[in-house]
C-alpha cells in the first residue's frame, strides 16, 4: 500500500480509539506533520519514514488505557500501556510483526532518551517535544536547554528556533 494511503488509514483507526477527546487527536495530527516533515527534510529512507510516521500518528495511543486502568496517565504507565492496543491496531492495518515490534518499541520509549538508536526514535522525539513546547507553555530558556540536550536534527533545531525562540513583533 501507498504510504500516505497506510497513514490515513492508520490515522483514522487512531481518530476512532482517541474519540471524544479532541486535545489527544489534535496532539497526535501534529506530532505525525511535524515528524513526516521533518523525516523528509532529512532523507529518510521509504521503510524508516514509514515507521517514523506510523508511531508518530499512535506514539500516545497508551495515554486512554493507562487512564482506565490506573486513573492517570504518567510517561511510565503510557509507555507501559501503548504497546498492546497498538499491536492489535497495527496488525488488523496488515503492518507485518518486525516493523509492529519496532513501533511498539518506540510508544514504548518515546519519554526515554537515552539512549536513542535510530533515526525514527529521534525524529518522533523532536515532533513530540515541538507539539509539548506549545502545549504546555514551555519558556523559551527550557525550550533552549532541550534543544542543546536532546535535538540532533538540523530540521528539527530550525523548526524550534522559527516557532519558539524568534519573537514576532507586530508591525
Ligand atoms: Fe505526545
């Protein structure tokens, strides 16, 4: 199948288990733009971009069960609780087990950042961080300090500077 036609299918089986809840869906849509931008930008090659956008679009899907099961949803427990609703998800998409596994194990480390071992696991890392900035109002310096500590991509570091540490003044 097409990449982009997996993806919007992958996107709407995702829309469908977030549902009621637009701050998740919202969240998950600009995480997957932001990665598949970047991942472009950077040369990725098919398989890895495929991967890459594929965990963008369901990296929080342990968010909604981690709730149900415990009352929270802490990076932990998300982690702990994306892999079993996304493999079931992945694999009626026809997604074969080696890159399932391989997306599992991203929703599975995507709070984890060291260490990071592909170029996927950083580009959802740098999506993930440029969607949270916004969302949970990070100040400019802690927006720095992440960027020095954790970005590697030179996409991903010029994104964050336009949208977070250039000042737009009203003319
Ligand atoms: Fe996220």
């Amino acid at each position: 199948m097409e990449l982009q036609a997996l993806i919007d299918r992958l996107t709407m089986a995702m829309i469908d288990f977030d549902k009621g809840d637009t701050m998740r869906i919202q969240h998950f849509l600009k995480v997957h733009r932001f990665a598949q931008l970047i991942g472009h930008s950077e040369h990725l090659d098919d398989h890895t971009q495929m991967i890459l956008e594929s965990a963008a679009v369901v990296h929080d899907i342990g968010i909604h069960p981690a709730e149900a099961k415990y009352g929270n949803c802490n990076g932990k427990l998300q982690e702990q609780e994306g892999p079993a609703p996304a493999r079931k998800m992945l694999t009626e998409l026809g997604y074969n087990s080696d890159d399932t596994e391989r997306i599992c194990y991203l929703i599975a480390h995507h709070h984890t950042y060291h260490p990071i071992d592909g170029m996927d696991y950083q580009i959802l890392v740098e999506a993930d961080f440029l969607v949270n900035f916004f969302e949970d109002n990070i100040p400019a310096n802690s927006v720095a300090y992440t960027l020095n500590k954790i970005f590697k991509t030179a996409t991903g570091k010029k994104i964050a500077e336009l949208m977070f540490l250039e000042k737009y003044e009203k003319p």
